[in-house]
C-alpha cells in the first residue's frame, strides 16, 4: 500500500457553491498527510471557510500512469490587463484559434461562463473555428483530474518556480495541470485565469508554444475566472477528450525550463 500510487481529489462547497478544490496524484504514505493538508486548505481558503469538504481517494495501477514533460514556461509582462487579454487574443490566434473564437472566447471568461454568470466549477470547452460552446454542462463543465507533477522532483521544481519568482502555489498546480491538457487529443489551445481577487496573473497554453503567463490578465479585486480548452472539431472526440483528462492518470516530470520575463507592448 506505501508504494502504491493513487489519484486524490478535494472539493469544497460554501452555501452550496463551489469553492476551491485540487487535484493530486501521490504514493500510499503520503496519502493521509496530503488529504489533512488538503481539507485545511480548503477550510481556511480565503472565499470564506468550507461547509463541507469532499475528498476522494483511489488506487491506480501503476502501469497505467502516464508521464509527460511539463511544459516550458514564459512570461510576458505587460502594462495592463487590457493589454494582457490583447496579448491572448494574439498567442490564441497563433496556436490556431480563429480570431472570431478567440474574441468570443475571452467574452465569455470575462463575463462569468456559467449559468447567470457566475464561475464554473470546472473548464468550457470551445471550437477553435467559431467559438461555440461543446460542453455539456455549463456549470460545471470539464474538470481535469489526476495529474500531479513526479512526487520525487516537486521539491527541485518548486524550488526552480520560487527561484525564478514564480513560487506560488498556484503556477505549479497551473502548470502541472496544463502540461495534462496539452497532450489532450484535439486540443488546439488552452486560456485560463484565476477567480482568486487578488490573483491577476493568467495563461495561455498550446502544444507548439507552451505555458504563456501574462500579468496581469485579469483586473485587480475581480472574482470572476475560469478556464477554456479550445478544440479542433475534425479530432475531437467528446468522450475521449473527457475520459483523458478526468480518468487517466499523468504525471508530469522536470527540467522546469523558465524563460526570463519579458515585456510584452501593444
Ligand atoms: N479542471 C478544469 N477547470 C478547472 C480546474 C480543473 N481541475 N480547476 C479550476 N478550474 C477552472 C474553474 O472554472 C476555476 O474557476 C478556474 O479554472 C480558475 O481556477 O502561472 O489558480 O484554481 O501564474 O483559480 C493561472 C496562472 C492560475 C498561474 C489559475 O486557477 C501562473 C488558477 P483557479
Ligand atoms: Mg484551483
């Protein structure tokens, strides 16, 4: 059972809404340590505290593990956050998104993606042609599960992020979690920033460019964010692309090749 490898998921609710969860893959010793971690993190969040606090554990088999370099990251710094979604319209458009569905595309995240606007729990899923929307269930949508970076190379990873200042928490798990979208079957890009206030900072993803930071993406205090995975409707599979990124385990492993930030104008 200590060797052993298995898939943790934590999710947790406040007044029946959605309010942060996290997605791991770790070895039977560390599983009751990182699931205590991950219920704290949840009842301390800074949204409010959780009412209840989901945590799902299962056992993988070994064999089925896939693994994957994570991709390399770059960070374009520009003046605002306008000229940050500019900046996505543009990397989107490079990695194949037609100039209509990008634009659509950065609306509806602006906007709140969800039903009444509000944030999804989970990712849209949007062709890259024209913008519309696939997924099944607006307000949940699409959520990844079962990635995690190679237990044995987190500490040297985190310490490359943090030496390169990009120690926070949240550019690990983003980046462990789009190094899995990227190897998706069909995906042509993806767009993400957070619904954290505070947390400006966003991404664009793609197979051929990688992880793409731009600071900020987003206006300060707002807590609207969310996720799109843009998809080439000729590839795409609905149920392949879901069973990939919801049920099969990667585990995504180093060097963290950083690139020096630059400055991005319009
Ligand atoms: N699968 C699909 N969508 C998800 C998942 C998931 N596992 N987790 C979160 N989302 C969606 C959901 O709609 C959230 O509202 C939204 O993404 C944002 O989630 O390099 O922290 O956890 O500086 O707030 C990106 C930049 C940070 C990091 C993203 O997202 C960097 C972030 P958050
Ligand atoms: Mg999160």
């Amino acid at each position: 059972m200590q060797n052993e490898w298995f898939s943790l998921r934590m999710r947790a609710t406040r007044a029946g809404r959605h309010l942060s969860g996290a997605e791991r893959i770790t070895r039977g010793s560390e599983v009751a340590a990182l699931t205590t971690a991950l219920t704290e993190r949840a009842l301390t969040h800074r949204g409010g505290q959780a009412d209840q606090v989901h945590c799902t554990v299962e056992r993988l088999q070994a064999e089925s593990i896939h693994y994957a370099p994570l991709p390399e990251v770059h960070t374009w710094l520009v003046r605002d956050w306008l000229a940050g979604r500019q900046l996505a319209g543009r990397l989107l458009r490079r990695a194949g998104v037609a100039s209509q569905a990008a634009e659509k595309c950065l609306q509806t995240l602006a906007k709140g993606p969800g039903p009444g606007g509000q944030n999804m729990r989970g990712a849209m899923i949007v062709d890259a042609e024209n913008g519309q929307r696939l997924e099944s269930d607006w307000a949940r949508g699409l959520r990844v599960s079962q990635m995690d970076i190679v237990p044995e190379e987190r500490r040297e990873i985190t310490q490359a992020l943090a030496a390169a200042e990009l120690g926070h928490h949240r550019v690990l798990e983003a980046l462990a979690l789009a190094g899995k979208v990227l190897h998706a079957p069909g995906l042509v890009a993806e767009l993400c920033w957070s619904d954290d206030p505070d947390y400006l900072s966003g991404y664009v993803a793609s197979p051929a460019d990688g992880y793409q930071r731009i600071s900020p993406l987003k206006e300060a205090g707002s807590a609207m964010g969310g996720r799109a995975f843009l998809i080439d409707r000729k590839q795409w599979r609905p149920r392949v692309f879901s069973d990939f990124l919801e049920k099969t385990a990667m585990l995504l492993h180093g060097p963290a090749v950083i690139h020096p930030f630059r400055n991005w104008e319009p």
